[in-house]
C-alpha cells in the first residue's frame, strides 16, 4: 500500500497529496474524528500507537515516483508527525531527508509544538518548499489539557511557529475545529507577526447556534488588514452562503508550496549517506 496518496473530502482541501507514517496519535483530542473514520477504538487509537509496517522503505518508492513533484505533500491527517512515539523511532526525520532528496515540497502540521524543532536544521534545507503549521484551538493551557491532555500547550505551539519564522521557514496556523470564536481571534491576533497563512474549518456535525457570520466577518477584517493568505473550508463556507470572500480565499490549493526550480539543491549529499 502505497505511504503517500490523494486525500479525498474536506481533507484534500488542506493538500493535494499526504503521508501518514504513524498508525494512532497520543494526543487524545475529545474532538478527534479520525477513530470513527477509520472504524477504531479511541481508547485504543489514543494509547497505543505504531509506525506503519515497512513505511520509510514504502516510501522511498512512492517518493522516487513523483521525483520534483509539484504537489506537496501534507503530514499527517490520521496522526501527528511527531506523537510521543517519534521521539523513538524518528519516522518523521527520516521521512523529511528522502522528500528533500526527491525534491517533494512538505507541509507539515503538529500540535507537538516545541518538539518538531528537532527537525528544524532539516526544515531549513527546505528553503521555500517548506511550511510548518500548528493546529491551534484554545487560547490557555487549561482547556487545551483537559481536551488535548496529550497535545503540547498552546504556548509552546507558538513558540514552535515564533521560532521557525525567526529562522525564515514559512509557518501556517490551521483552526480546526474552531471551539471557541473569540479565542481563535485572540490567537490570530498573537500570531500576526510570525504566521504566514491562516486555514479554518469547522465540524461538519457542528449542532451549536453561532453566529458563523458575524464571526467570519471580523476574521476577515484582521486578515486582509495585516494582508495574510487564508482559506475557508467548504464546511465553514457552507454555513454562510452570503457571505463574499476573495477568489483565492476559497481556492483550495492556492496556498499549496511551489515545485523545486530546476538545478536546485537545498541539501548536501552527505545528509542521506544514513537515511
């Protein structure tokens, strides 16, 4: 089976193509979607996770198959590249040298925070065609503990993104699910100065009366204002039809990273010489 394949749904607005290296996550999110998707126990999908079987070799074959693809790649959508359980293995370091020696563009999304900057020399080869994301929720430590026990605080996420832009590699912010309105626009406006890109989506099964409106008016205003890319999920989009957005804020992979320039080389040989 092949490790990177074609999204489908509201996934595939977030890439055009994806990779999962880990089977389950650890971060025990309450609001997590991906146990009933692929028909497995929480309990079970939250304590106990695995690498998939043979992964990085699958890999290199599915990567030399699309060698200086123009369509990224996106970890991960049923796991965190970097859960508790790649400290250990390392899957996602490794994976990143043979997208970099294949010249595949990355996206990488995490609530790990602080703990994907093992990888930050590495992200740093990427130049360009690399981003780093943070999938943000809350605004305080307390809430996130108690719905994200597993996940790191929302500081420490935003110290992860602080410090990639400080180190010129490109950060994205995804909100989704947006739980509280007020806070994800609190959190828009702390991350302003070192956050590229903003995605926003919500859950499809979302049952409480809120003014989606009102909201996405003023998450607009701020982002137009300070001149950020954004986009707006189909679901949020459903839920206010009249609402106008910009053509490119609701074009999917309009914010999808560019295809390497011919004859570039963003890494040395001698970083795979022990892939």
């Amino acid at each position: 089976m092949n490790v990177i394949y074609e999204p489908k749904g509201k996934a595939r607005e977030y890439s055009p193509l994806a990779a999962n290296l880990y089977s389950g996550c650890g971060h025990k999110c309450v609001y997590c979607y991906v146990p009933s998707v692929i028909q497995r126990d929480r309990e079970d999908f939250d304590n106990n996770i695995s690498g998939r079987n043979n992964v990085i070799e699958q890999l290199k074959k599915d990567a030399k198959k699309i060698y200086n693809s123009d369509k990224q790649v996106l970890m991960s959508f049923s796991t965190d590249p970097y859960n508790p359980l790649n400290e250990q293995m390392n899957l996602t370091t490794k994976a990143l040298k043979i997208f970099l020696d294949n010249k595949i563009p990355v996206a990488i999304l995490t609530k790990s925070g602080t703990k994907a900057l093992v990888d930050l020399d590495l992200f740093k080869k990427f130049g360009e065609h690399i981003k780093i994301g943070a999938s943000l929720t809350y605004d305080n430590s307390e809430q996130s503990l108690r719905t994200e026990a597993g996940a790191a605080i929302p500081d420490d996420r935003l110290e992860m993104l602080r410090v990639c832009h400080e180190n010129n590699i490109k950060t994205w912010v995804s909100f989704e699910p947006i739980i509280i309105q007020s806070q994800t626009i609190n959190l828009i406006n702390k991350t302003l100065d070192f956050v590229d890109e903003y995605q926003f989506g919500k859950l499809a099964e979302e049952k409480r009366n809120i003014l989606w409106f009102d909201y996405l008016t003023k998450v607009t205003a701020i982002l137009r204002t300070a001149q950020k890319d954004f986009y707006i999920k189909k679901t949020l989009r459903d839920a206010v039809p009249n609402f106008i957005f910009n053509k490119h804020e609701v074009e999917m992979d309009y914010l999808t990273l560019p295809k390497f320039k011919v004859g570039q080389e963003c890494f040395e040989e001698s970083l795979f010489a022990n892939a």
